[in-house]
C-alpha cells in the first residue's frame, strides 16, 4: 500500500511540475522492485521445504511474476525515454506492448487455474 501511495505520489508531482523525463517510469520502477522483493521475500517464507526446492517454479506461479513483467516493462519504458534514448522508441514500444500482453495473459492464467482448482474442489466434495 505504500509503494502505490508513492507511485501516486510520484505521478501528481510529475503532472503538476509539468515533468516529462524519465525519472518517472524509472521511479516507478524501483517501486515495483520494492514490492517484488517483498513478495518474493513473503513468499519463500511462507514455503514449506518441499516448495523451497523449487522456489523459482512457485514465485513465478504467483504475484512475483506479474511484479517482475512490471518492472520490466517501466525499465524499457525509462530506457526508451527520448532523454535516455538508449533504445529506439520504436522498439522500446513494441517490447512495453509484448511484456504488458504478457502480463496480462500471466495474470489472466493465474486466475483462470485458481478458479478451475476450485471447481475440481467443488466437484470433489460433491
């Protein structure tokens, strides 16, 4: 809740400053990847010994994944900025478009298998 509060924070100061450098997509980065290493820190906590032997399977089942596309794509984002230009903004574009597609299917997955688990729960108990 705090990371989005400063990610708020950071777009007002923006907007009213009139700021269009590329302090944001990277500021905005740096807040994901402080909510990514908290979920990841969360999550490998909350594994049993099991799990932990294949941590890198279960954090990229969950949130962490959704976090680190996140990150990755506000890092191209910054990294295409016109101030930074160490990529073309065209590919810069077309690389933001592919990872929040990915994103958006990961998210879209992990819903999908929860819900279905619950069915085969329900058909289950039946």
């Amino acid at each position: 809740r705090v990371v989005t509060l400063l990610s708020i924070i950071l777009i007002i100061v923006g907007r009213v400053a009139d700021y269009k450098g590329p302090l944001v997509p990277f500021g905005f980065c740096c807040l994901k990847l402080i909510s990514l290493l908290y979920e990841a820190v969360v999550g490998y906590d909350d594994m049993d010994l099991v799990q932990r032997k294949h941590w890198i399977y279960e954090l990229s089942t969950g949130d962490c994944l959704v976090w680190a596309m996140q990150c990755g794509t506000l890092l191209v984002m910054g990294l295409g900025h016109k101030d930074v230009d160490w990529l073309p903004n065209i590919v810069a574009g077309i690389l933001c478009v592919l990872l929040t597609c990915f994103t958006m299917i990961a998210m879209n997955w992990k819903t999908f298998t929860e819900a279905n688990e619950q069915r085969i729960r329900d058909l289950l108990d039946l």
